[in-house]
C-alpha cells in the first residue's frame, strides 16, 4: 500500500518530533504548543466538552489538592531542616 504525499509528510513529522501542522519542535506527540492549544479547543467544541478546572466534576475535590500541597510544603519543611 502506498501513501499519499500528505501522509508521508506526517509520518516524517512524527518520526522528527516536529509539529503536523507548522513543523516546529512538537511539545505533545504531533503538535507544537500553539498547534495543540487549536487542536484542544477544536475538541472541546466538537465533543461539547468544557475547560479543565480544578475541583469540577470528576477531578479531586479542591480540599484533597489543598491537602496534597499541605503535604508537599511540610515535607519541603522537613527536608530543609
Ligand atoms: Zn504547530
């Protein structure tokens, strides 16, 4: 099977870990940080879904990341000691 001209250059874009769309260094797997930002916004349109926020539906409740970060800072604490 052959590929097209398209997807030669995307399977050579993945291989160089260099964005699909612009071909600068990808950050993701296949786009540069201004090329995945589009590409988020585009599925959060198209799939009706909404922004990460902290605390929302499904995700750790904000008490238990406020904890984490308690937890973090006292072990920081302890470790400078
Ligand atoms: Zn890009």
């Amino acid at each position: 099977m052959s590929l097209s001209r398209q997807q030669r250059y995307v399977k050579k874009m993945l291989k160089q870990k260099r964005c699909v769309s612009c071909g600068r260094p990808a950050v993701g797997a296949r786009y540069c940080q201004e090329h995945l930002n589009a590409d988020s916004a585009r599925k959060r349109e198209k799939l009706g879904l909404k922004k990460w926020r902290r605390g929302h539906r499904g995700r750790p409740t904000i008490a238990s990341l406020n904890r984490d970060e308690q937890r973090a800072e006292d072990y920081g604490a302890l470790g400078r000691k």
